[in-house]
C-alpha cells in the first residue's frame, strides 16, 4: 500500500510538474501580450489626447508664417507663408500653428521635427511664458546633434513668435517631463526667449511677420 | 487484485502523458505568435564593444584631472572632451559610425596638436566611459587657466563642414558672496567664449569650405557649467559612407583648435582670484 501511495505521490508530483512546465510559457506569453496591448491603448490614448486642433472655418484666414529649413543655405531656417484660419485664443492658435510645423512642408527633406513627434499640450501663463509638451518621439527620433537640434527647437520658437504675439517664452517639456537634453546636446532645461516684444492686449488678426534674417537662434533664458 | 489496480494506475498515468503530450504538440501553434509578438517589438540590446584607449591617452605628461595646476602664466592647459561614450553613442551613421568613437580618435590628433603648440592637455574621458555633464564640466572647473574644447559630429548639415558653438547668453551671475552658481558656470566667460570661438571657427573656414565664417550661438548643455572660455566643435556628419571622409578632416580640425588656442592664449588673462562655485 505504502509502495502504491509514493507511486501515486510520485506520479502526481510529475504531472504537476508537466502542467507547470507547460503553462508557464502560455502564461508568459499571454503576460506579454497583455503589456503590449496595455503600452498600445496608452499610446491610442495619446494620440486620441492630441488630436490636432480642429480648423474652425469661421476663424479668420491668416497669412501664417512657419518656419522650416532652407534649401540653399544648409541648416538655416525660412519663412514660408501657409494660408490658415487661425483662432484667435493664443492657445488655441499656439496648437494650430505647431501641429502645422509638425505636419511638415510639402517637401519632407525640408522638416526640422521628427514625423512621429506629436503635440500633447500647450499651455500659456499670464506671464507669457508658454509650455509645450510633446511627446517621446522629438527627442528620440530627432537626429542627435547640435545644429539639428538647435534648427528644431529654432523651428518652433520662431514660428510662435511670427503668428502669436502673447507668447514672450517656451519652455519644452518631453511626455510630461523636463529633460536636460533634447537629445544629447541642446539644453532644455531653462526656457528659450520667443519674443522681447511687449504682446498686444489683443490677438493680431494676420500674423506678424518678424524682420529677421533666417538662422537666428532662439536665446534660452535662465531664472536664478 | 494488486496486479489489476496497478495496470489501472498505469494506464492512468499512460492517458495523463498522452495527454500532457497532445498539449505539447498542440501548444507550438500557439507558442511561436506569443512568443514572437515581443521579440519583433524589443530592440536588441545595444552592441557597446569596448574601446581601445588611445596611445596618447594615458600619457605621463597628463596633470591630475582635480588637481588645480598653478599657472601663473595665463593659458596653459586644454580640457579636451570628447563627448558620449559608454552607453551613449551619440550621433550614429547608417553605415555603422558610432559619433563616440569618431570624438575619440579625434581627440588623439587634436592632443597632439595642441601638445605641439605648449598645451597641456587633459581628457574628459580617455576610453569608451559616459562621464556626465557635470563630470566633465569638473574637469575644466578643478583648472584655472584652462580652456574647454568639446568635440561633436552631428547626424545633419553639408558633409565636409565644421561649427564653432558658443553658449547662448545667461543672465549675470555671482550673488553677495561672488559664488558663481555652478549651473550658470559659463555666463562669466561667455565674451572669452566667443573671441576664442571666432578664432578656432576662422580656422576651420579656411581649411573646410562652407564652414561659417564666426562661431555660433546655441544652447549646449555641456558648455553652461563650464567655467572657462569654452566651445563645441561639431564636425558633419556621421551620414558619410566611409568613415575615411571623417577620419581624413581630422588633422585639419586638430590644427584649427591648437592654432585657435595659441592665437587666443594672449587675449586670455587669468583673474588673479576666481570666484567659486556653488
């Protein structure tokens, strides 16, 4: 009797043993599966959350001015006026004319931000200091270096400054997150200064066109 | 009777392996979609092969890296910081050029260059390590008389082109005590910057068509917590098919920085009593 119990023992322990071998791969398959499916909805979610700001047609087309890189003077920027309906909200034109400059020209070599870069927030306090937060991908699919960076960062305070007058500063946010580097190279620790110009009590009805030479950088400002 | 219960036992345990067999054989089908949905999603893990010191990097004229070094004389001594390294490679071409390894070699030819011209010279990093920012900023800061030389390739810009970057102005700096904070480090130098930066980027120029003509503002992180007159040198690109074109602009951008340096050490003068750092 004693012999049959350790054989059954025995038996059952190998099975057990079986089962486990067996279900632990399922089992860690399926774990994975479900963080995929979790990292997928969080970024749906993201991109559901910044949705480019809808064009109300009834805002008043303006002759905004973006700013990409030139195509005869290497890692400079250009102005190029594209017609738009701009709100006249600051924040809401800050979104229109930033998700534009992320949407690119017409010729793709001419981008100064990464395709996949998405806009997730703008904020903008009453001291005209911005915040612009978007997501991972401008900091991981910019090409790393000083001047691509530089020419990105530039990209974006200089198309602030021609089409929204309130906006003096911009802090860059990644995900959410204050970063030391955009990537690698160019500090995004302090905030750039947009414009020095004193912003009108109400929103310009055409975008201003600043008297600038392309390629002048952006000065971050720091506070002590 | 025994015999009977144990047959029974054993053709008990026989179905459980015929059993435990067919899901084996039935569970691959699944198994292989699991298992390959996260292997295609995760990266392999970076290839980080070690670096070989370069000859000159260890050499015996070396100055202890935290020692101050008197120097009464003004400009003597080049901190030269070859950037990213370790994990971070920084800058990397489709043909497999990794920016941290190019720094490096450079770095070599830039010492000896300088080395020719009555530098000293001190490395931020001699092999494949990633000191941080600050780490490397020390290095100059633990110095006075010293210049700071980070090296850069970038991943953009016309191929065969060297950039002088200065650091972007920073608002005045020392409180009551004449502490400068250490996050601010570079806005005393920010003027000697510049001279010292026209002067290497001159240089360049003359050397490397299509280069600018003067050194160029940007905000480098590296540069704000140096204090000493300091610049980055970027050298385009890592696009290159053959990493020869690079290796082949070496010996000039090395002469620019050492001619640089020399035709800067006069305007530079040490202050007799530099205010520290908080």
């Amino acid at each position: 009797m004693t012999q049959r119990w350790k054989f059954m023992f025995a038996s059952g322990f190998i099975f057990a043993l079986l089962a486990a071998a067996i279900y632990f791969p399922i089992l860690r398959g399926r774990v994975k599966r479900a963080a995929k499916l979790q990292q997928q909805s969080e970024e749906q979610a993201r991109r559901e959350l910044a949705q480019p700001i809808a064009i109300n047609p009834g805002d008043p087309r303006v002759k905004a001015q973006l700013f990409w890189a030139s195509d005869t003077i290497d890692s400079t920027l250009v102005p190029v006026t594209v017609e738009l309906p701009l709100s006249r909200d600051p924040v809401l034109r800050s979104k229109q004319v930033l998700n534009t400059l992320l949407a690119g020209p017409v010729d793709a070599e001419l981008r100064t931000l990464p395709p996949d870069a998405l806009l997730l927030a703008f904020y903008l306090l009453p001291d005209g200091t911005a915040i612009a937060d978007f997501s991972e991908a401008l900091a991981t699919s910019i090409p790393s270096g000083i001047v691509s960076e530089q020419l990105a960062v530039n990209s974006i305070t200089r198309t602030l400054e021609a089409n929204v007058p309130q906006v003096q500063r911009l802090k860059i946010l990644i995900h959410g997150q204050e970063v030391e580097t955009l990537a690698g190279h160019l500090d995004l620790t302090g905030t750039f200064v947009v414009s020095t110009k004193q912003a009108s009590p109400a929103p310009a009805s055409a975008a201003l066109t600043p008297d600038k030479t392309p390629g002048t950088l952006a000065q971050p400002v720091r506070t002590p | 009777m025994r015999n009977l219960l144990r047959v029974k036992s054993l053709a008990l345990i026989g179905l459980l392996f015929v059993a435990l067999l067919a899901a084996v054989l039935a569970s691959p089908s699944l198994a292989p979609s699991q298992a390959q949905q996260p292997a295609t999603g995760t990266p392999p893990p970076a290839a980080t092969p070690a670096m070989p010191s370069p000859q000159g990097g260890a050499a015996g004229s070396v100055p202890s890296q935290f020692g101050a070094l008197a120097q009464a004389n003004g400009l003597n001594l080049v901190v030269l910081d070859p950037a990213h390294g370790g994990t971070d490679p920084g800058a990397r071409g489709t043909g497999g050029i990794r920016e941290s390894e190019i720094v490096l070699d450079f770095a070599i030819q830039v010492r000896r260059a300088l080395e020719l011209q009555g530098f000293q010279v001190v490395q931020t990093r001699q092999g494949n390590e990633d000191p941080s920012f600050d780490d490397r900023s020390a290095t100059a800061n633990a110095q006075r008389g010293a210049v700071f030389v980070t090296l850069h390739i970038s991943s953009t810009g016309m191929q065969g082109t060297a950039r002088v970057y200065v650091n972007s102005d920073l608002p005045p700096v020392a409180d009551s005590n004449g502490l400068i904070p250490w996050d601010r480090a570079q806005a005393p130098f920010l003027g000697l910057s510049k001279t010292f930066g026209d002067l290497v980027q001159g240089f360049l120029a003359q050397r490397f068509k299509g280069s600018p003509g003067a050194a160029q503002t940007a905000s480098v992180r590296q540069l704000r917590t140096t204090a000493a007159p300091a610049i980055a040198v970027e050298i385009s690109s890592v696009t290159v098919e053959d990493r020869v074109d690079l290796d082949r602009m070496a010996p000039g951008v090395a002469d620019a920085i050492a001619r640089g340096a020399a035709a800067f050490k006069p305007s530079y003068v040490v202050p007799a009593v530099t205010g520290g750092l908080r």
